[in-house]
C-alpha cells in the first residue's frame, strides 16, 4: 500500500474545512452580513501553496489514530494565516486585494484582525469538548498571538546594521515557530494528550516553524519577487553572510542591503553575495540541525505509524537546501 502523503490527507479533508469555514463564517451572525462578506473576501484572495493546515490533522492522528476531529483547528491554522499573511503584505506596503478594488485599505484590515484572532475563538469555544479542555486551546490561541506580535515587531524594527544569526532566529521563534507550536499543541490537547507530550508537540511545531521560515525565504529569492530583497528585510541568510559567510565584507553587504530598495544591480550583487558558497554551506547546516531536531523529537513521540512518517516528509520537505 502506498504511503499516504500530507496533500492527500488535505485532498480527503477539503471539503469538511471548507465546510467548517462556512459554519464560522455564520457564527458572526446575522446583523454581520457586510463582515462577513468582508472576511469571505479575504481568505478568497489568500490562497496558500502549500496547504499545511494538514498539521493539526496529522498530530491528531498520530495520537490517536484519527485525524477527523481536529478538521475545526485545520479551520484556526488557515484563519491565523489568512490573517498574518494580509498584514505582513499591509506592512511590506503590497496589497493586491486593496489594489484590485476588492476592497478598501480600512475594510481589509477590519476583516483581518477578524479572521485572525476573533473567528479562531469562536471556533475554539463551539468545539464539543470539556471546558478545561476548551479553556487550554484558548490560552494557546491567546498565547501566540502575543508571542507572533512581538516576533514580528523585532522583524518590522529589524536593523541590518548588527544583526547577528541568533537575533534573526529569536524573530522567526516569534513571528513563525509561535503559530505552528500553537497548532501542534492544540492539537495534542484535543486529543487529551498528557502536559509532557503537549509540550513535545509544541517543541516540534516550534522547530517546524522555524523550518518553515527558512524555506519561505529561499522560495523567495528563487521567485521573481524578491520581496526579502526589496522590502529590506533582515532574513537568516543575510545574517549569515554579515556573520562572515560572505567574500564580501560586512560594509558592502549592509551597502547593497540599503540600495536593494530601489535598485536592480544592488539586488543582483547582494544575492549573488548571499549565495556565496561558505554562506550556503552554513545555512545547509543550520536546516540540518534543524531537521534532525524535529526528527528528534518526533521519535521521542513515536506516534501513530500511519500519522509520523506523513510528519516527517514534511520535516524532510521543509529542510531542503533549494539556493
């Protein structure tokens, strides 16, 4: 029998989230009519490539054999990102939604925080389960956003000049590992999972977090957006070459860091820079070590055989060195 991979479990669970978004969207009630279209609006126009809302359907299959039940947080996870996606567009000054007349600047940022962080409660607080069961996914969802905001502050206020390979981690812990380790661990509370193994899973949603960033960020140099490039933003392998990993001294790279805005060539040479050899070679070690961290811990868990290795294909995806 052939292994079951995570966009098969997407495809046999669309439906039921798609049809779990409709019931929330209800939830707002019948006076939210214009919020509702609103928000309908928005998770229309963010699409995402990889449909990775499979990760609270895997863990929950991994503890207890079924992933079905955990369909409503597959719900939290594309809310929660349909939301950080919007405002990281809002704050990189690229909103396609706004430019194509869909809506306004106003209305997308009302639906916004609508979806991100009112919507995931009222999925939390409909579920079926016990209240101090309800009351623990809450405080995660509570917990992330605080956690997500300050990661993705230090990355907005985020300054090239001293910025080290550990700093720029701190911000993905934040800005990434947060909502993934919430999602994992949601998950492992639903199932009734023990507080060691909930901790477990949210370690290893934490390190896929993490995973995950890095990989964003080199899909994006291998796009034609360059958006790191162009937005200025302080990524872990601009860090890396400021670190060291790059021919080129450190003063060259902010220089090329700082034009990159505006100019064609300075985006060229800075990635060109940053694709340096000794700078590639670190960043494979550090997805690596990453990788075998996940691995790790996913081990100590030894879950549900069916659910785990569909879990480590991910890991083993998202750890690529694609650059």
């Amino acid at each position: 029998m052939e292994a079951m991979s995570y966009l098969d479990l997407h495809q046999k669970f669309a439906a039921d989230i798609d049809a779990e978004t409709e019931n929330t969207l209800e939830r707002l009630g019948p006076a939210a009519g214009e919020l509702r279209n609103a928000v309908a609006g928005l998770l229309r126009h963010q699409k995402f490539k990889y449909p990775l809302s499979v990760l609270p359907l895997l863990v929950h299959g991994a503890e207890t054999g079924a992933s079905g039940p955990a369909v409503p947080l597959a719900v939290v996870h594309d809310l929660w990102w349909t939301s950080a996606c919007y405002l990281d567009d809002v704050a990189d000054g690229n909103s396609s939604i706004v430019a194509s007349g869909a809506m306004s600047a106003d209305e997308a940022l009302l639906a916004s925080v609508v979806t991100g962080h009112v919507l995931p409660i009222h999925v939390l607080r409909s579920l079926p389960v016990p209240e101090p069961i309800r009351g623990a996914l809450t405080d995660e969802a509570l917990a992330c956003a605080a956690a997500a905001a300050e990661g993705q502050l230090v990355d907005l206020r985020g300054d090239a000049v001293g910025a080290a390979p550990e700093s720029v981690l701190d911000a993905y812990r934040g800005k990434s590992s947060a909502p993934f380790g919430m999602i994992t661990a949601m998950a492992a509370i639903l199932a009734e999972a023990d507080t060691d193994r909930t901790g477990l899973w949210r370690h290893f949603g934490s390190v896929f977090g993490v995973l995950w960033q890095l990989f964003n960020d080199q899909e994006d140099m291998l796009s034609d957006r360059n958006e790191d490039l162009l937005n200025g933003t302080v990524t872990y392998l601009l860090a890396c070459a400021l670190d060291g990993g790059s021919p080129a001294p450190a003063e060259r790279i902010l220089a090329l860091h700082a034009d990159a805005r505006e100019s064609t060539a300075a985006r060229c040479e800075l990635a060109g820079l940053l694709r340096a050899p000794a700078n590639l070679d670190r960043y494979g070690r550090e997805l690596a070590a990453f990788r075998d961290e996940a691995h790790g811990v996913l081990t100590e868990l030894d879950g549900d055989t069916e659910y785990v290795p569909v879990l480590r294909q991910l890991v083993d995806r998202s750890s690529r060195l694609l650059l």
